[in-house]
C-alpha cells in the first residue's frame, strides 16, 4: 500500500497572529474621505489660516525694475565708408586701436557690466551702504557697528556677495534684445533708487571708458599719421582718425552711451514677497493633501 501526500493548503500553513493587510479601493478611498470631510476640511482651513498669518509677519520685499535696450551701435552711421574702402582699413588697424567689433559684443560688454563684482562694490561705496544692507548691526547714532569682532563686521565684499544673490538680477531676453535690471529689497522707493542708479552708473562707466580709449587711440594715430611716408598708409590712418573722433564726440553728448532706458524703475506699493493670495491657497491645497493622506493612512493601519 502506497502513501501519496496531499499538497498543503493556506489552511495548513501556521498562524502568525496578525491579520493580512487588505488593499483599499478607490470607491472605499472616497467613503472614507467622506466620512471624515469635517476633519479634512478643518485641517485644511487651518493649515491655510496658519499660512496667511505667517505672510503677514514676513518681512515684506519689493522689487523695482529698470527695462534697458542696448544701444546698437556707438558710431554714427557711415563714419567708416572712408576706411571701409581700403584694404588696410578694419583687418589689423581697428584692433590696433580697439574698435569695437560690433554690436553683441558691446552688449555682452555693457550686460557683463550689469553683473559685474566691480560695478556693484564700486555703487555700494560711493552710497555708502553698507549701513543699509546690514541695519541691524548698525548704530545710527553712535555711527559705528555694534559688534567688535573682526569676523562679524559687514564688508564691502560680503555686501556684493548680498547684492549677487539676494538683490540683484539682470535678464538678457535673447527674443527682443531687451535686458532687465531687477532690484529686490524692503523699501520700494530704495530698490527703484538702487535699481536706477546701477543703469546709470553703468551708462556713465562705460561712457567714460571709451572717451579715455578714444582719446588715446587718437593721439597715437596723430603721431603714427606725422611718422608715415606711404601716402595710402597715411589716407587709412586718417579714415580710423575720423572714427576715432566721431566716437568721441558721440560719447560727449550721450549720457545713455551703453543702454538706453525704455521703462526707469518706479516705486511700487505692492510687495513681490510674500504673495498673500498664493500663500493662503498654496496653505489650502497643501492642507487638504495631508489631511486625505493622513486620514487614509490611519484606515489603512487599522
């Protein structure tokens, strides 16, 4: 007589004493979400009350824009039809005396400026504001830091380092030419002030920078021009001459020489931080989620 063993069933297997957690259905999900709407609901008005009251206590930023289109060209046009005739004219001369190579690599010039560490260190000096970006550790009265220690005293290099990552932005759109210089702070009428200012700085630096090279670009060509003996040599040289001072005198009677200013930055009166109307549904929708997956979770475990 043979012995065949039946295979074992869950009925045979031993009991470990807890239950098996069963799945929940999508129609079971919104029984339970139903069944405590009250609860969900109350959670989520209070997240979004607490949300709201925490972005009326925040400390308010206002941000102040200046729109600025780069100014194509600092030449008149046709200043070099003289000198474009020539063979001699543009190749090795006009970088022998640092022409500009065209008009993006002047805006990438004058945005590069925007950015710069110089530009901003050089603003922050001369308006003295280190006092306005570090109030707290300022005594207005006694005009001197509160603190002594050498390591916390504001510098003009982390002040420029605030500026970089805190204040300051600057968007070159690649669609219209436009570059935009945004000022963020808690004053509006200081970020507009601030914001305007920078432009102008960097108008007036650059400004100034090619009237310096014009200036000496045409010295050397006056005494290149009282050297040469080539009579074609000396007609180039007096081609560049003319651009020379052409840009010269446009740099004298143009104060926007780098940018000119489409839309100055104004004072505005609503702040740009906290938004009171998205925190409050940002609080509501964020509620609402914890609520549901909370009250979920517990129906699941139980």
């Amino acid at each position: 007589m043979s012995f065949h063993p039946r295979p074992l069933s869950h009925e045979d297997l031993p009991s470990t004493g807890h239950p098996r957690r069963r799945g929940i259905g999508l129609r079971e999900f919104f029984t339970i979400l139903w069944a405590r709407r009250w609860l969900i609901i109350t959670a989520a008005v209070v997240v979004s009350v607490g949300s709201f009251t925490a972005a009326l206590f925040l400390p308010k930023s206002y941000e102040a824009t200046v729109v600025l289109a780069p100014v194509s060209g600092n030449s008149p046009d046709g200043m070099l039809s003289g000198a474009s005739s020539s063979p001699m004219s543009l190749g090795g001369l006009s970088q022998l005396v640092g022409m500009p190579l065209g008009a993006q690599s002047k805006k990438a010039e004058a945005v590069a400026l925007l950015e710069s560490e110089a530009l901003t260190e050089k603003y922050i000096r001369e308006n003295n504001l280190l006092p306005v970006l570090y109030a707290r550790l300022w005594d207005a009265a006694g005009k001197r830091w509160k603190v002594s220690d050498p390591q916390k005293i504001p510098t003009l290099w982390r002040a420029n380092d605030l500026f970089k990552k805190e204040i300051r932005t600057v968007k070159d759109d690649k669609r219209d030419g436009l570059v935009t210089l945004t000022i963020a702070w808690k004053d509006p009428r200081v970020a507009a002030t601030w914001a305007n200012g920078l432009a102008k700085m960097a108008n007036d630096y650059l400004r100034a920078q090619a009237l310096a090279d014009a200036e000496r670009n045409i010295a050397y060509l006056n005494e290149e021009a009282a050297n040469a003996s080539v009579v074609e040599t000396r007609r180039v040289i007096y081609s560049v001459l003319r651009a020379e001072i052409s840009k010269q005198m446009l740099a004298k009677g143009t104060e926007e020489y780098a940018f000119k200013v489409i839309d100055p930055a104004l004072v505005v009166e609503r702040p740009d931080f906290p938004h009171r109307v998205v925190w409050l549904v940002v609080g509501l929708l964020v509620g609402l989620f914890l609520s549901c997956f909370l009250v979920t979770l517990r129906a699941a475990l139980v």
